[in-house]
C-alpha cells in the first residue's frame, strides 16, 4: 500500500480501532458531548465530517476509476488497435486497476463503503472507427481524470490522501500526454494543467 495513504490512515485508524475495540459504535463527537465538552465535541465533529467529506471524494474518484477500467477494455476488445498500442492501452488500463484498488482499500480502512463498478457506462462506441478514433477517446478519458484530481486535490480534509491523489494524477498526466503524442498530437499542449 502507498506509503502516503498508510500515514493518512494512521491518523484516523487508533480513535476507529479504539471505539471498536471499547465495544462503542458512537462517534467522536458522541463522546465529546457525553463527557460534556462542547469545544471538543465540535472539534471531534469538524474532523468526523472531514473524514466523511475524505470518504466522499475517494469514492468519486474510485467511480472515475472503475469508469476508466471499463473504456480500456471496450477499446482494446474493439479490435481496432495495433498489437503495441493495444499492449500500451492494457498497461494503462493495469494502472486504473492499482488506482482502484488502493482507492477502495483506503476507503475500508477509514470506515467507508467503497462504490462498485457499474453494470454497463455509456460509451461512444458507434464513433470509433479507428485506432485514432479510441486513442482520442481514452486521451479524452485522461484528461477529465487529470482535471478531477486536480480540483480533488484541495479539497481533502487528510494531506496525506491529497499527496496519494497527487501522485495518481501525475499518472493520469503522462497517460494523457503518451496518448496525445501517439495521435499525432503535441503531447503536453499547455504549460498549465486546467
């Protein structure tokens, strides 16, 4: 498991393995409140809906996941890809699968339920007619992966998680980039990501 999410588990894991051990199932805040401490119980409450805002923002980010897992297997049971680009699509279709998993270990070791892939996505397939036509496609994919991370990013309450999803974007951005390059496009086309 990445190191940066093992630290961003650790700090929510000890109160969680407490609790349960203790036989409690009440919150943080629950027991603020029980030992009559207000300020501790908004406390304990603001860091209970950071963890659960966390839980939000993986489990959107495992969907998107799932998603990509889904596109690389349409494009590469389309046979319409050459035997290298094929092999280059399932490579990065292996690293979606990394991504989810660790996305949906992560959200069951801070107390989450992880989404689950859906039974059918609605893909274009009628519009891809080539082995450019699916390239585009997936660099499209890839791009929409690098912009969600990146306004993620921010939005984590756990600065562990937001370096973990950092490092996944970095991912994404080179697939993109290998994508575009292999259509023919100039792979990095702006000096800022948007």
């Amino acid at each position: 498991m990445n190191t940066l999410i093992k630290q961003a588990i650790a700090t929510v894991e000890p109160r969680r393995t407490f609790l349960s051990q203790a036989g409690l199932l009440l919150s943080g805040t629950a027991i603020a409140l029980l030992s009559g401490r207000e300020a501790l119980a908004a406390k304990a409450a603001k860091a209970d809906q950071a963890v659960e805002n966390d839980l939000r923002i993986l489990n959107t980010a495992l969907g998107a996941e799932l998603e990509a897992i889904a596109a690389y297997q349409v494009g590469a049971e389309s046979g319409l890809m050459q035997k290298p680009v094929l092999d280059l699509a399932v490579t990065f279709q292996g690293h979606h699968k990394q991504h989810a998993e660790l996305l949906a270990a992560t959200i069951g070791k801070l107390g989450g339920r992880a989404v689950a892939a859906k039974d059918k996505y609605s893909f274009p397939v009628d519009t891809l007619k080539n082995q450019t036509d699916v390239l585009r496609f997936a660099a499209g994919l890839e791009k929409g992966a690098v912009s969600a991370y990146l306004g993620a990013i921010p939005l984590f309450g756990n600065r562990d998680l937001a370096k973990a999803a950092g490092s996944i974007l970095g991912d994404e951005a080179m697939h993109w980039a290998i994508l575009r390059n292999a259509v023919g496009d100039v792979p990095v086309p702006d000096a800022f990501v948007a």
